[in-house]
C-alpha cells in the first residue's frame, strides 16, 4: 500500500501544510505545533510520511506511517 506524504512549510501568514498530488486541500496554521500535529495525523490515517521542510529542499522532521510488505519467501 503506498501512502500520501504530508509536507509543512513555513509562510508569511503561518505555517501551511501541503498533501503530496492534492495541490487544493492545503491548510494553514497560526503555529508550527499545529500543523505538525496535523500533518503527522494525516500522513498516519493515509499510510505515509510527514515532513517539517527546512526551506532549502530538505527537512528538519520527518515521521513515517507506510505500513512496510513483510519479506516473502522465494
């Protein structure tokens, strides 16, 4: 199962959280705290991972919620 990744970045009127291929559900919030607890809900109820961007391409936090196949036996 392949999950939805949950991306929150810092703008000029709060902190917005991004879904990864839904560009017009995104939100945002007065303060870090809250839409990291947002994201990181959404990234666990969709099987996939949130991310705290750091503004240069990469990230400061990051949880992964993807429910791992177990390995199969030839």
């Amino acid at each position: 199962m392949t999950g939805r990744n949950f991306w929150v970045f810092e703008e000029a009127e709060g902190w917005e959280v991004r879904q990864e291929g839904i560009p017009d559900k995104n939100r945002t919030f007065a303060t870090k705290e809250e839409a990291w607890a947002f994201a990181n809900e959404g990234a666990k109820d969709c099987h996939g991972e949130a991310f705290v961007s750091d503004g240069q391409g990469s990230y400061t936090e990051r949880v992964c919620h993807r429910i791992m196949p177990e390995k199969m036996k030839p």
